[in-house]
C-alpha cells in the first residue's frame, strides 16, 4: 500500500505541475466531414489541424476499397505476419509500394512508431553511432535513448555538424532525419545529408511521414524531391494516405534481417488484410491524382500571400504552417480566439516543441475551400495583431 500512495502522489503532483505550466492536454472526441470537424457540443470548426492533406481519409474510393477488403479477406489479419497473419493483400500492397517507390522489398508495420523504434532497436547494437537531427520525432529520439548504441544528435539540419560527427565515426554508423519536419513544416537538406553520409560510410535513414504523398514526382516524397534514395526511407499511413500503419522501403537483405530480428513485427498481429486492401488504392490515387498537390500548392500560395506582413507566419512549401508565438499563454489565447471563430487549430506547446517556441500548427488539406483559407488568414492576421 505504502508504493502505491507514493505512485500516486507523484502522479498527482506531476499532473498539477503540468496545468501550473499551462501544458496539460486532454483528449476531444470529434466527427468528421468534409474538412469539417464537429465536436461533443455539436459546434462545428473549420479543420486546419489534421494531417490528412490529401483529403484521403473520406475519399469514397478509399471507403469503398476498404469495404471490398472487408468481404474479401474479413475483419482482422488474426495472427502475426510469421504465424498466419501475411494475406495476399498485405503482399499486394508491399509490391505496389516497391514499385512506386523504387526499392527491393517493403514491411508493414501497424505504425510509424513502431517502424522507425523496429528498425532502430534492430539494426543497431552497442558499439555502433546513431546520428539525428536535433527536431527529429519523438518515436526515433526514443528508440536512439532505449538503443544500446551511443546517439548523438546534431543542431538542426546543420550539414557541417553532421559532417564532422561523421568524420569522427570509428564504428558502423546510421544518420536517421525526417524528410519533412512534422512542427515546422521544413524540409531536409537530403542531398547534403546523403552526401556527407556517402563520405563517410554511414547509412541514410529518412522518415518521410509528412513528405510521401505531397512531396517528389507523382507523390513519391521527400528523397524523390531532393533526387537521392535513403538506404532505408519510413512511409507512414496516418497522413496523406488518410488512414493508418506505415512500411520500412529497404533492400532485400534489410527485409530479411528486419523480419527475423525486429521484434514490433515477429510479434504484433499483422494489420487487418482489409486496411492492407484500401491502403493499396490510396496509393493509386496518391500516384495519379496530381490535382491534390496542384490544390494544396494553391492554397498554400494563398494562405501565405494572405498573411505577407505577419513575422509569425513561416513559410513553408508543405501544407505544415507554424505560426510560432513563443509564449503559451500567447499561444492559448490565439488558438482560443480562433476557435471561436470557428476555426480549429493545433496548440503546440512544450515538450512537444523547444521552450518558448509555442505555436499554432496551421495544416491544409484538399477538404479545404479558397474562401476557408482566406477566412482563416484574415481572423489570423487580426488575432496576431491583438495579442503582439
């Protein structure tokens, strides 16, 4: 009884420090609809916060494909991928990734969490170097602290300081960076990056999360853009492919490795053979459809000519746009006041990004109209005005 009191006094002092910090979340259940979100209170709010670029997530091709998957091959995969848990339509979707991707094999993961720590946690082991950008996700910064190898992380996308930490490597050695960051909306220098990795023997591993889909020659990411291939590039689902569960692209030897020693896959069920089935459309709709990207470069272009005088505003050439204000409590009253306006926003704050560096996450997506985009730009101008 006497450890139980003290787990949960710390619990509840560590929960109040958090609401004294103004950093307490708290989850919200919505519906979703056409670029709207609807919320317990039956409000509705203009949706500038998801990650479904695309608009994928409520594409009647997608529904009707996961629909087919269901009469198909049923609800669930029922076991791991080794057991029984592998369907022609987890094999369908890997080949059609390969294929538009350009890499040997590809294994599907129920994550990108489990992904990036799957590969990390697997191919590195004490002794070797685990290089990564200083704004990296917290999935890959996780898996480099759990990892027997040493990690050292480098200032952000600071090629130099790669390339000196490189040069001092005396052990096998992989650089892991996002190839679009998921806060700022920036990208990687991959050509550099590859570069210097190419220099001094290490391998190139990039999360390509917020890149696949929006980025490269019809949708084909980050790595595409920059006119390099990563020894092992992470593509997740849960972003412009509308839905959920990721892949590793890697070459033959890497997928057999992968599948004998990477523990998040020998031994978690295999996603349903269903889901595998609708994610095969999505990429053929992400690969034909180049009317999504033109749409979201469009709205981007307008978001950002809107808001010209605004120093708060990054620009950037993804549908990611920080609004950075520092202070969270600045933050929570912009936030509040546009939400109020019946726009809904993301309210980043500590530990998620750098001390005093709070921010709105504004996103786009095709589920968005010109004149939302304007709507929002003008009640963003004035709020920011208000509470410079």
């Amino acid at each position: 009884m006497r450890e139980q009191c003290q787990l949960q006094s710390r619990i509840e002092h560590r929960l109040e420090v958090r609401r004294q910090q103004r950093l307490h979340r708290q989850v919200a259940a919505f519906s979703h609809q056409d670029g709207l979100i609807t919320d317990s209170g039956n409000r509705q709010f203009a949706n500038f916060s998801g990650n479904d670029y695309l608009g994928l997530a409520q594409d009647a091709s997608l529904i009707k494909a996961w629909q087919e998957g269901l009469s198909l091959y049923g609800a669930g995969s029922t076991a791991s991928p080794l057991v029984t848990g592998f369907s022609k339509a987890h094999q369908f979707l890997e080949d059609k990734l390969c294929n538009w991707l350009g890499f040997d094999r590809a294994i599907l993961f129920n994550s990108g969490f489990s992904a990036n720590q799957a590969v990390i946690f697997s191919l590195l082991e004490k002794g070797d170097l685990l290089l990564q950008d200083k704004l990296n996700h917290a999935s890959l910064m996780e898996a480099g602290m759990l990892s027997e190898a040493t990690m050292k992380r480098f200032p952000h996308n600071d090629v130099t300081k790669l390339g000196a930490l490189l040069q001092k490597a005396g052990s096998p050695t992989l650089t892991a960076t996002e190839g679009v960051f998921s806060m700022d909306g920036d990208l990687s220098p991959l050509a550099d990056v590859k570069a210097q990795c190419e220099a001094h023997g290490s391998w190139l591993m990039v999360d390509d999360a917020h890149g696949c889909g929006i980025l490269g020659e019809d949708g084909r990411g980050s790595s595409n853009h920059a006119g390099i291939k990563p020894d092992i590039l992470i593509v997740t689902f849960g972003k412009a492919f509308g839905m959920m569960g990721a892949a590793v692209l890697c070459s033959e030897s890497v997928h057999d490795y992968l599948t004998q020693f990477a523990r998040h896959y020998v031994y978690s069920t295999a996603m349903p053979p269903a889901q595998a089935h609708a994610l095969t459309q999505a990429v053929e709709v992400i690969s034909t459809q180049s009317w999504r990207r033109e749409k979201l470069a469009s709205l981007s272009e307008l978001f950002h000519s809107s808001l010209a005088d605004a120093s708060e505003v990054i620009p950037t050439v993804t549908p990611i746009k920080p609004v950075v204000l520092g202070d969270v409590e600045r933050m929570q009253i912009a936030a509040t006041s546009l939400k109020a306006s019946g726009f809904w926003t993301g309210a980043i704050r500590p530990p998620t990004v750098p001390a005093n560096s709070s921010r709105l996450r504004i996103t786009l997506s095709v589920n968005q109209t010109e004149s939302q985009v304007k709507a929002l730009a003008e009640t963003l101008s004035q709020i920011l005005r208000e509470v410079s």
